[in-house]
C-alpha cells in the first residue's frame, strides 16, 4: 500500500478529430467538379459552412484527383489562424509545406 502509482499526463494540445461532416463528401464531390479554377472554389466556399471548410481543406490535401490551385485556395480562404484551431499545429504545417502558397496568391 506505500507504493503508489501516480500517472503523469500533459494536456492535449490539438483538437481532437470528431467523425466526418456528412457534408464532406458531397463537398469533395463539388470540389472536384471545380477544377483549377479559384472563382468556382471561391464560390464553393461561401456556400458551405465555415467548420466544414477545414474538415474538407485537409480531406483535399490528401486527394490526388483535387487540383492543387483548388487546396491552395481553401487554405487561403480558412486563414492559418483558423486552420490552426481547428486542425492543429501539425496538420497546419503539413499543409503549408505540401502546398505553399505563391506570390500569387499573396495579394488574392
């Protein structure tokens, strides 16, 4: 009974993945169809709902048949700051590594 056990355990420090928005696949569906074209994923964007937009900005980047201008576009219109909450630091720079954004898209 003298020895006992103290587990030690730190906070999480990112959010935790719930299960899919059932408007997630549509909007793949809806993404796809865009293609390359920012005006069209622009629109997309502003139709769905704002937490869906991480959600599918993160299932885009791990597609290979979504355009890469399209995930760039997304990430662009999420922010970093809102990416990061609900992402998470790590997914945040996964995607900021894979698709950096151009001088491009700096001033869009």
């Amino acid at each position: 009974m003298g020895n006992v056990v103290r587990l030690q355990s730190a906070p999480r420090t990112a959010t935790t993945e719930g299960e899919t928005p059932d408007v997630l696949v549509p909007a793949l569906a809806r993404l796809r169809a865009c293609g390359s074209d920012p005006i069209d994923v622009l629109r997309l964007a502003d139709e769905l709902p704002d937490m869906v937009l991480p959600c599918l900005t993160w299932a885009a980047s791990r597609r290979r048949d979504i355009p890469p201008t399209a995930v760039r576009v997304l990430i662009k219109c999420c922010g970093d700051l809102f990416l990061e909450r609900c992402l998470g630091r790590k997914r945040l720079r996964q995607l900021k590594a894979r698709y950096p954004v151009s001088e491009a898209f700096q001033t869009f």
